[in-house]
C-alpha cells in the first residue's frame, strides 16, 4: 500500500449536489467506496479556498488511480492525487540515481 494525497473541487453542479444531499453524507457515500477498493482513509478534511476536501489515503496505486479516473469523469469534482513519500522511500531512490546528461550538455 502506498500513501496519497486526494485534493477535491467540487464544480458548481457538484457543491449543488453535496449541499443536497449534505456533507457528513457524501464523506460518509466517498469512504464506504473508497473502502470498497481496498483503500483506507488516514484523514479527511472539508476546507475551502483552492480545495474543497484533502483527504489521506493507503492505497494500492491502481485503486487510487481507478478512484481518480472514476470521480473525474463524473464532471462534479476535478481531483487531483498525489503520492505521498517517506525519506525512505526518497533515500531508496537516491541510491539508485542513473547517470543523466541534461539537454544539451
């Protein structure tokens, strides 16, 4: 499992629909599906500004992907998800660097 960063905006069809149906409702509809995709949700914040919800999940990469394309397609949300790494992870691969020739050099 690996960790993501799930930041939503809901459009304005999408913000009618969760004021609606309300908000307690829709994260309560999102986690029961997220759950359904072997996904567990760390965190789970409304907020507004930029973004509407920032959510925390262990995810399998295809899950958070499938999670993604399924919520975009909808035209209700524009989501965007973004791994979230350790310095571990960050140590692992700086341990493995390939020699790189930038542009032009």
């Amino acid at each position: 499992m690996a960790k993501f960063l799930i930041r939503a905006k809901y459009t304005q069809s999408g913000l009618q629909g969760a004021i609606k149906e309300g908000f307690a409702a829709r994260e309560s509809y999102i986690k029961g599906l997220m759950q359904s995709m072997g996904a567990t949700t760390e965190a789970w914040y409304w907020a507004y500004g930029q973004d509407d919800v920032l959510i925390i999940v262990d995810a399998e990469p295809s899950a958070a992907i499938a999670i993604s394309l399924a919520v975009n397609q909808s035209g209700a949300v524009e989501l965007s998800t973004t791994p979230l790494m350790t310095s571990a992870e960050l140590d692992e691969a700086r341990g493995r660097l390939p020699a790189y020739r930038a542009p032009g050099a």
